[in-house]
C-alpha cells in the first residue's frame, strides 16, 4: 500500500511569502516610475509656458517697434546706438541705430545673444513694457511676473533697392524673457524664430516621421497642401 506523501502547511508559507514580498517589489517600482513621469511631463509643461510667455513678450515689443517706425522714421535720423533706452519713459528718445545689429556684435555672437552687446556695452536696445506686464527681479519674481522687460533694437539698412518700393529700410529684432533669464525668444521683424539656433526652454521631441526616417522606412500622409495636414475625405493631393 503507498501512502501519498503530504508536505507540512509550514513548508507552503515562505513560498506565499516571496510571491508576497516579489508582487510588492513590482507595485512600488511602477508606483515610482509613474510619479517620475509626472515629474517629467510636469516640467515640460512649465517650460513651454514658459517659452510661450518670452516669445509672446518678444512679439509685444517688436509690434510696438513697428508702430513705432509707422509713426516716427520719418522724423528721425539714425544715430549710433550704444545704450540702454526705456521707451515707457520717453517714446521720443526711441532711436533708430545706423550700426547694424548683426554686424556691430562682438565676433562669435550672434542676435540669438542675449543681452545685445554693442559698442562695448553690455546691454543695448530699447526697453518696452506693455501694459499690465509684471516685471521683477529673479528674487521677487512670482509665477506671472517676467525677470526682464522685453527690448527691440531698430537698425537702419538704408535706401531701399527696389524701384517699385522706395523708401528706406528698417531690421526691428526682438528679444523676450520668462520667469527667470534662462528663459528668452529672440524674434526678427518677422515674428520669425527660424532665423536663431534653439534657446531653453525649447525642447525638440522626436515624432513618428522623426523614428520612421532614422529607420529609413518610407511614409506617406495625406494632405491638403504641404503645410497642413488633413484627414484623407479632406485632401485632394496625396503627399
């Protein structure tokens, strides 16, 4: 006759015990990883808010520049611009600059440069704060406040070369800050970013093309036109 072997209740427990204690070891690394990447994706949020406000803050001053030029080149002639201006102060000390920025920055520094150094001065251009615009120090800024007023620079390239459109003309480049100075968008006359290398806090996140290039596989969309991008009952042209 054989007996069945029967193994003792104890020698189940430790077993119960590892599968216990491995489960808990998984729960709380997945636990961790999602709160790191909230972390992260919180992060990135701020930063494109951020990169937002100093772009917008760069458009703000190079539309009133604009303006400014509609109302007043013709009674201004160019000087040599080697300081810092506030035109909140004195609009009418705005100057219009006969040295160039682009070609008055010191070797090796570009527009996307900021604070402009011209002439041997570590910052010029003219100041402009729009209305409402909170504006504080790195110390005293708060989440809605900006560490610089935005500032504009308006260089005088001379008579114009095209005989159907006389007149002279004018370069207006803009630069704008976030919450602290790390953050800036410096903008042409524009409106335009393309022209100036990536400045933080503007990230470029790989896309699918991005993934399917790399992996040299071929992709096809449909769109409308080359710049936009519609679904296929809306698209005539096949890219």
């Amino acid at each position: 006759m054989i007996t069945p072997a029967h193994r003792s209740p104890h020698l189940q427990r430790g077993v119960v015990l590892i599968t216990s204690m491995l489960l808990l070891l998984v729960v709380t690394i997945m636990a961790l990883s999602m709160f790191r990447s909230f972390g992260i994706q919180e992060k990135i949020a701020g930063n494109m808010r951020e990169r937002q406000r100093a772009l917008q803050a760069a458009v703000s001053a190079e539309v009133y520049a604009e303006q400014w030029l509609t109302t007043n080149s013709a009674n201004f002639a160019p000087v040599v611009c080697n300081s810092l201006i506030s035109a909140n102060a004195n609009a009418q000390a705005v100057p219009i600059c006969s040295n160039q920025l682009q070609l008055s920055l010191p070797v090796g520094l570009t527009v996307a440069t900021v604070p402009w150094a011209v002439a041997g001065k570590a910052n010029v251009g003219v100041t402009y704060v729009p209305p409402n615009m909170p504006v504080a120090a790195a110390s005293a800024s708060s989440n809605n406040s900006y560490v610089n007023a935005p500032t504009f620079y308006i260089s005088d390239e001379g008579p114009s070369a095209d005989p159907s459109v006389p007149g002279e003309i004018y370069q207006v480049d803009a630069a704008g800050y976030g919450g602290n100075s790390n953050t800036v968008a410096v903008v042409d006359e524009d409106g335009d970013e393309s022209k100036f290398p990536p400045i933080y806090p503007c990230f470029e996140h790989p896309t699918l093309p991005d993934v399917l290039n790399d992996a040299k596989v071929t992709w096809k969309y449909y769109s409308q036109s080359p710049d936009s991008i519609k679904g296929p009952a809306e698209s005539p042209t096949y890219q």
